[in-house]
C-alpha cells in the first residue's frame, strides 16, 4: 500500500466531589446515545453509499502513469483519492459505531466487514501511487510544489513518501500487501466475538447485588469495599478467560505473526521498527521507556505500600488497586462529569471553553453500557465533514468522570485540528492524540485536588494523580514491554500460545508490582483483556509517553501564561501537520530525551511525599 494510502487507509480504519453524597448534575438532561442519522439517515443510505464509492475507485487508474506529467496532473490525482478516501471513512465510522452499539447483531457486524473490505480495496486502488511518486523523483515533485499552491496540502505527505522509500515496494508488491489488510484483520474480530458472545461470563454477588461479570461488569466491581468480593471478583473473571486461553492465544499469535509479515515484507529489521517509522518516532523512544520505567520502579513499589497503609491491610494483593483509598463516596453523573470538566479545562482559555460547552451537550456520545456494547471507551473522528463520535461505558464514579474528559480532550483535539486544518492534513497520529487526551485529565484532577475542602478529600484527589501514573505510564509501559517480548518470540521463530502468553505476561505482573503484592497466576491471562493488543501494533506505549508530555504541558499551562497555552493549543491544531515528535517539541516539550520521563518520576515522587505527609 502507498504511504499516501496508507495514510489514508488509516483514517479509514482509526482509526468537585462531596462525600459521602453523590454528586448529581444541575444541567438539564444530556442525550446518551449517539445520533448516526448525522451519518447517513438510514442503513440503506449506507448500502448506497457504498455500493457508489466501490464503483468509483477504479476510477483512480485513470490517474496511473501521469504523476510527473505536470503539478496539474498529480494535484488531479491526489485530490481524486483524497476525495474517494473522505468518503470512505464516513462510511467506516457508521459501520465502526453502529457494530460497536451491540456486536451480537449479525447485520451490523456485517456491514462493519464490508466496511473493512473497503478499506482493502482502496488501499489495492491507490497501490501504485507510492512506487510512482518515487518513480518522479524528489527534484521534480519539488518543482511541482513550488510551482503550484494548491498542492500545499499534500506536501506533507508527498515529502513523507519519499522518506520512507526504503520501505516501499513494487507496485506489485503495494497491490499484494493491500488485498492483505483485510484477512489480516481477523485477530481482531475473532477476539472482539470471543470475549462479546462466546465466553460464558459467570454471575456473582458483589456489594449485595446480581453482578454479571463482563468486561463492563469486572471494571465496576473490582472497586467493591469488601476485599473478600474484590479477590472474588478477580479469580472469577481471569478463570472465564483460562477455557478459552488456547483460542485466544492463537489469536494473538496471528495478530503478531501479521505484524511481523508486514515488517520483514518492507524490509524493516523488526516489527517494531516498522510501528515508529510511520509516524517517524525514534525507536529510543520506546525502549527509553521502558527502561526509565523500570528504572522508576521502586517509586511504584512505595506507593502500594502507602496504598495498604491507607486501605489498612495487612498485606497487598493485586485485587486491591481499585478501591479508593479514602471514605469519599462520590457519584459523578453525566451532567456533573461535565460541569466539572468545564471548570476543569477553563486554564486551556475561552475558546477551548466555549466550544467544549457546545460539543458536550450534542447526541454525539454512545454513554453508557449494555448488553453486547463493546467495552472500553473511545473516539472516532475521521468523519471529517460531520463531527467526532464517542463510546463511553460510564460509571458514575470518579473514573468515569476522568474518562469523560480524557474522552473529550480526544475529541477537542479532532475538533481543533479539523477547524485549522485541511482534510487531508486533520487527522494527527495516536503520538500526540493521547497527549490531548490527557492533559484533560491531569487538569481535572489538579482542578479536585484545588477544590477539595477536607483532608480525605484531597488525599483522595492526590491519589489519583499517583493513579494516573501507575495506570497510564507503569501499566500501559507494561503493556509495551508485553507486546515487544511477544513480537521478539515470534521474529526468532518460536512459538507464542496463550499459555506462553500467559507466562510472559506473569512475569511482567510480578517485576512491576514487586515482592510485596500478591498475584495469583490465573491473573497472568489478563493480557487477553486489552483489546488493543488485537486491534493495532505497538499501540499501548502512546499512553505512557501520552501522560509523560501531558505532565509537562499541564505544569506549563497551570504554571505559565497564554504563550503556554496558546503553544499547547498550537500543537492541538497541528493536526497531522508535521511529525508528532516534532509538533510537541515546538510546543515546548522534548520527547527524544530522557528529561520528560525524569521529571514526571519527579513528580510522581513528590505527590507520594504530600500524600505520605498528610496521613502521618
């Protein structure tokens, strides 16, 4: 597949508390589900719509052979797939949405295969774009640039092929790997129908109550006060994933085995490098990481143990990093979760305000979960003429209020960038997605620590910064080191089961918790429940430097003035722009070193040394 297609393949595929009440919004009702008729009307429209843009992509090889014939010609070409491609990724955030609403109902899980067999054939359609822009050659794609403005928005992304020449194939070669982006895809809809329909998910009594232990139903019980429920509520879970830990693990050895076919057929020397050249990060980045990470693993080891002092145990199992560590009892409505996150956000200025009020308050968020809904939470938008989606699985505790407006910075972030910048330039990289997202976050909780009016309050607040830092960096860098040893097992030619899954991932849970936090060894299947290890390569390790440049965004907007917030918001509106990287280094914060990682350990520390000081 061209880097040009792939690029746009990838849009195609992107794809104040009280205690002890609860808090209840004073804002009128806010819709809880998602309007797709701003979409399309109907499904049928859908069907249509498809139907048209399939008959029109072989259209595109009118275009082949003519690139260098003139800057006329290639800004003909590309604005031909840039328009079939804007097309096309309407069409896949309606299946992507509507399959994701209940992903038991066969017709809407139809309709999402299409959409991803689309998604092939347009990458087969355009796969002689990127052999051909190298067969023109630097000089004269210079040329025309210059000699023609309206090729301003493709620059980026012409430049950006010729970067990656190296990792370019034939035409031949672009049409093979294209047609096999879809069968390449089963890992993820294997897994999705495993763990939506299949698994038997037991039932249990948690805090008095019937409990359904889903993936929905494991996150909002594993918080239960009582400790018995809690370990019950891990044991039960983690063994309803042991009698599929065979299937499972084959799909992720396809998964991975895909990923590493991809590597090795562009010439790339692992499947690593492969993941951080598209958006042209250093691999130093990812393996600084995890080595700071590990590094910065006594700090993790203290705060469990402050954590146990708090919860007044004896000893530290893994079942007990979910409960709160203080007596707040506080409930975060939908209506209070965004009140809160309007004040929250107001250091980001009127302007990040007043359209943030604007977009929370429109049916474009799926809220809450049900029977069949995809777990998890996310934002899809890559409708660019229409406006972001969201899917949330809300839980009225603090955790949904943060991931409301993680969820939000996401969409701000989609907002920003499609309003500054062109189609083909708005869709930014996960690099600095999970940035946006983020900085939400850490000024949400800055926001509670600021507001709270007691001391259980605002130990509770400084607890989730510590938990911001042991979920988004230790965890999901965790997770990074996860999927490296799994991809290295399978580059050497070894064999990768769920059961050698399942150890890897063990070793991992008891390195980063240490000595000193119990962990059973069925939680070793915990791997199989992050849906990103199936779905996307090299993915999760975003997050953890996502939080570590949103540390420091957020110390500059809440320490500095409108220059801090304007450079931050800059970065926002970048888009797709420039190299992610890049962006954020303009913007202040220095991703290639490993200062950023230090500092936010720093500070990790000295929110430790505050919490350590209030309780005695």
């Amino acid at each position: 597949m061209t880097d040009l297609s792939r690029r746009a393949a990838l849009l195609l595929a992107a794809a104040a508390a009280v205690a002890p009440s609860a808090v209840q919004g004073a804002e009128p009702a806010l819709p809880t589900v998602w309007d797709l008729t701003h979409l399309y009307p109907t499904p049928a429209a859908w069907d249509a719509e498809r139907a048209d843009l399939e008959q029109a992509l072989p259209s595109l090889a009118t275009h082949k052979g003519r690139l260098g014939e003139s800057a006329a010609t290639l800004k003909a070409a590309l604005q031909a797939i840039s328009d079939l491609n804007r097309r096309g990724a309407r069409l896949f955030v309606y299946a992507t949405l509507k399959g994701d609403e209940d992903l038991q109902v066969a017709a809407d899980q139809e309709r999402r295969q299409l959409a991803q067999a689309l998604v092939a054939k347009f990458g087969e359609a355009t796969a002689w774009v990127n052999p051909e822009v190298l067969k023109v050659g630097r000089e004269k794609i210079e040329a025309f640039l210059a000699a023609d403005p309206g090729l301003a928005k493709f620059r980026f992304g012409l430049m950006d092929t010729l970067r990656q020449a190296p990792h370019t194939l034939d035409e031949l070669g672009e049409a093979l790997l294209a047609a096999a982006g879809n069968p390449l895809n089963g890992p993820r809809t294997i897994r999705a129908q495993l763990v939506a329909s299949d698994i038997p998910w037991p039932t249990i009594q948690v805090a008095g109550e019937q409990v359904r232990l889903d993936q929905q139903g494991y996150t909002r019980a594993r918080a239960t006060a009582d400790r018995t429920e809690r370990k019950k509520v891990f044991d039960t879970f983690f063994t309803a994933f042991r009698g599929f830990e065979s299937s499972l693990g084959s799909a992720l050895a396809s998964k991975v085995d895909g990923d590493v076919f991809n590597a090795r057929a562009r010439k790339y020397p692992s499947s690593l490098a492969a993941a951080v050249d598209g958006p042209n990060i250093p691999e130093a980045v990812y393996r600084t990481l995890i080595a700071e990470a590990n590094r910065g693993l006594p700090i993790l080891h203290r705060y469990f143990d402050l954590r146990r002092r708090l919860l007044g145990l004896p000893d530290m199992g893994y079942w007990d990093l979910y409960p709160p560590v203080t007596k707040l009892d506080a409930k975060f409505d939908v209506a209070a979760s965004r009140k809160l996150s309007l004040e929250a956000m107001k250091p980001l200025g009127p302007e990040y305000g007043a359209a943030f009020a604007d977009a929370t308050a429109k049916p474009w968020v799926h809220v809450y979960p049900s029977r069949g809904k995809r777990g998890g939470a996310y934002v899809f938008g890559a409708a660019y003429d229409v406006h972001p989606y969201m899917l949330l699985n809300h839980t009225d505790n603090y955790e949904g209020l943060s991931t409301y407006a993680h969820e939000w910075g996401h969409a701000m972030h989609t907002l920003l960038a499609q309003k500054a910048q062109p189609f083909e330039l708005a869709g930014y990289p996960t690099f600095t997605a999970e940035v946006a997202s983020t900085v939400n976050e850490q000024l949400l909780v800055a926001h509670m620590v600021k507001t709270a009016k007691t001391k259980p309050e605002k130990l509770f607040y400084l607890d989730r910064v510590c938990e911001m830092m042991r979920a988004t960096f230790y965890r999901q860098t965790m997770f990074a080191e996860f999927e490296l040893a799994v991809h290295e097992v399978a580059e050497k030619g070894e064999a990768l089961s769920g059961k050698r899954a399942s150890a890897i991932y063990l070793d991992l849970l008891k390195r980063y918790h240490g000595p000193n936090v119990r962990i059973e060894d069925v939680y070793g299947l915990e791997w199989a429940l992050p849906g990103h290890f199936f779905d996307y390569n090299f993915y999760v390790y975003q997050y953890a430097t996502s939080v570590t440049a949103a540390s420091a965004f957020a110390e500059r907007i809440l320490g500095g003035g409108a220059k801090e917030r304007d450079a931050y918001l800059g970065a926002l509106k970048a888009g797709g722009s420039d190299y992610p990287v890049d962006v954020l280094k303009r913007a202040g914060v220095d991703m290639t070193t490993p200062e950023p990682f230090r500092a936010m350990l720093r500070k990790f520390e000295t929110t430790l040394g505050e919490m350590e000081k209030l309780i005695g």
